[in-house]
C-alpha cells in the first residue's frame, strides 16, 4: 500500500456550476416583475357600474 493521500476535487466553484439551473428562475422571475410594475402602474380600471 502506499501511503499518499489521495484528493479528488469535483467543483472548483459549486456555484458557478448552479447558475445554469437558477437562471431560468430568475427571468420567470423578472418577467413577473416587469408584469406587476406594469399593471401598478397603469391604475385601477374603472368600475363598469358607474358608467350610465
């Protein structure tokens, strides 16, 4: 037997290897966002009762 130790190094850098299964995520969620803003800003419609 030898005596060496033996490492093996699977990720160098865990999250750089994670950004491909968030990033579809993070452009549902700003897609949501851009859709919200949108809708906050435009106002509330006005109520189809009070027009005669």
């Amino acid at each position: 037997m030898s005596g060496g130790v033996v490492v093996a190094v699977l990720a160098d850098h865990p999250l750089l290897d994670t950004v491909p299964f968030f990033a579809p995520a993070f452009v549902v969620l700003g897609v949501l966002l851009v859709v919200v803003i949108r809708d906050r800003r435009r106002g509330d419609d006005p109520e189809e009762e009070d027009r005669p």
